[in-house]
C-alpha cells in the first residue's frame, strides 16, 4: 500500500483542489485560536485580578462566580448556547448573524465561546 499524493490535486466538486480546501482549513482553525487567545487572556487576567483582590468581597465573588460558571458548563453546551440561544436575548447580535454571511456568524461564536471558556482557566 503506497500514498497516492496526487489525490490532493484533485478538484474537490467547487473548482479547487483538497489542498487548497485544507490550507484553507488550516487559515481557519489558527484565526479562531489566536482570536480566542486573546479574548481569554484578556478576560482572564481581569478576572483573575479580581478574584485576588482585598477589601472587595463583591468583586472577588464575581470573579469566583465566572470561573465556576465556565468550567462547570460543558464546551460542546455552551457553543449550542452562544451561536442559538443568547443571540436571542440580544437583538443587536441576532441582526448582525443573521446580516453577515454564515461563517463569520459561525467564527464569532466560536471565538467569543473559546475565549470565554479558556478564561476562566486563566482566571483560576
């Protein structure tokens, strides 16, 4: 049994080869990981500011109460809940989904699940 390589050159039904559909697979996948790195650090080195802070009991809860609220949620839940159910509490982010093109509705939610979800790790 031997790799047949040229497979990759093949058209792949929309006029571009499986390699470009993987390139741009790849592009993908690493602009949702850096985005989302900097969502979570960002928010989670506020939050983990918060949760050491003295004298402010309220703060320190909020910061515990995020942490706990992310980590005990499942990954696979709150993506459900990021791209179907919470742009129906907002009207502003209900507009602007259903106004852009589906997958940069789908590159925001994932970007704003991912961070939020790893912030709370930074967090801890």
């Amino acid at each position: 049994m031997t790799w047949e390589w040229q497979f990759f050159l093949n058209d792949d039904g929309s006029g571009r080869t499986y390699l470009q559909w993987m390139i741009d697979a790849w592009g993908w996948t690493l602009a949702v990981a850096g985005a989302s790195w900097v969502v979570a650090v960002s928010v989670g080195a506020l939050m983990g500011t918060l949760r050491t802070l003295p004298n402010s009991p309220w703060l320190v809860r909020l910061g515990n109460a995020w942490v706990e609220l992310f980590r005990n949620i499942p990954l696979l839940v709150q993506m459900f809940l990021w791209y179907f159910v919470v742009p129906e509490f907002i009207p502003p982010l209900k507009r602007w989904m259903v106004s852009t093109e589906p997958i940069y509705a789908q590159f925001m939610a994932a970007v704003i699940c991912l961070g939020l979800f790893t912030s709370a790790r930074v967090a801890e």
